[in-house]
C-alpha cells in the first residue's frame, strides 16, 4: 500500500522510510543465514523479500525530493547536477540511515567472515538474526499503548495484522519441524502481538473510534 501511494502521489509524505531498511536489513541477515544453512526455502523468501524491500527503497529515494518541493526525477545528494547546492534537509537523515546501514552490513560481513570460525559463524548469525527479528516484533508495542489510551485502533492495519499472525505462525512451525530454535523463537513474539492486536480490534471496534 505504501509503493502504490508512492507511485500515485510521486511523494513520500506521511511514509515512515526506516521501516523500509529494518526489513531489507532483516531480510538479508536470514538471507545469510540461510545461504550458510544451506536452507532454499529461507533463502527464497529472503531474497524476494530483501529484493522487494530495496525496491521500495529506491523508489523512496526517488520521490523523496519532491516532499519538499523539488521535481521527483531530482537525484538529490547523490548525483545531483548541481553538486554546489546542499542536499534537502528532507533527504539527509534518509541518506545517513543508508549509509548507516550499508556500514553494519560491511562490519557485520567483516566479523561473521574473518573474525568468526567456520564452526560458530552459524551460531552466531542466528543469534543475532533472532534478536534482530524480535526487536522488530516488540517495536509496535507503543503504537499499542497508544491505541489503549485513544481507545482507537485507527492507527493499526488490520491486513498487515493478519499478515503478521500468518508469517510468524508459518516460519514458527517451519522452525519446530527443522528443530532450529534461531527461526522457531523470533517468531513467537509476533503471534503474541498479533494475537493483542486483534483483542483490541475487538475491544475498540472501528464504530466506536473516537477522535484524537
């Protein structure tokens, strides 16, 4: 829905950017871990997903210039035609997020490769790939708070809910089948959350929104 309102408004506003990176960074973790796995079914869903993800953010980057007036074919910071006038403030912290990431990615690719032996590189990548999973699952938990306190579940999406239960559910029984705790465990948080989002549709049903 985003990418459609993206290309729709060649504009950026009202779009969160940093959950487009968390997913592509969390998607290409488990891609890792399922290529050292040897795991195709992590890895397919991986590689769609981190190759869905980075078009999103390319798309991002494109259209975010005109948040602030500039035309949607302007490069911006980088490759700016006019490379003497400052990049937008708009874009900045969009920029520096990426190159925030692409540096974990390098350091990250660094450790598990050099630093990391053979025999734990696939411990330790799960590890972090499950705390990395799981910290993305938790991290709504104020938009909850705040639904309690507004008694409105306007701010939450009911597809992307029901999303949720069913990817998580998915990939925790894919996990107990494969005896993989690294899958099995990350994805637990995200039944739980799904399962208190859909409470509070029940509780605070759309008729009964109230303003903010």
């Amino acid at each position: 829905s985003d990418l459609r309102q993206m290309l729709a408004t060649k504009s950026v506003e009202n779009i969160q950017f940093l959950p487009f990176l968390t997913t592509d960074a969390n998607n290409l973790s488990w891609l890792g871990y399922g290529c050292l796995k040897g795991d195709g079914t992590v890895i397919t869903v991986n590689a769609i997903g981190a190759a869905l993800q980075t078009l999103y953010i390319l798309v991002y980057l494109y259209y975010s210039p005109a948040k602030v007036g500039q035309g949607p074919g302007a490069m911006g910071m980088m490759g700016d035609p006019h490379p003497d006038v400052p990049c937008c403030p708009s874009q900045r912290p969009v920029l520096l997020q990426v190159l925030l990431l692409l540096a974990v990615a390098v350091t990250g690719y660094g450790y598990f490769t050099v630093l990391v032996d053979t025999r734990t590189r696939l411990t330790h990548l799960g590890l972090f790939c499950s705390i990395f999973t799981i910290s993305m699952y938790l991290s709504p938990l104020a938009d909850l708070a705040k639904v309690v306190r507004s008694k409105s579940t306007r701010c939450l999406s009911f597809p992307l809910t029901v999303t949720t239960l069913v990817a998580s559910s998915s990939w925790t029984l894919y996990g107990l089948q494969l005896h993989d705790l690294y899958i099995t465990v990350p994805n637990v948080p995200g039944i739980i959350t799904s399962l208190v989002r859909f409470w509070l549709f029940q509780r605070y049903r759309p008729e009964q929104d109230k303003p903010y």
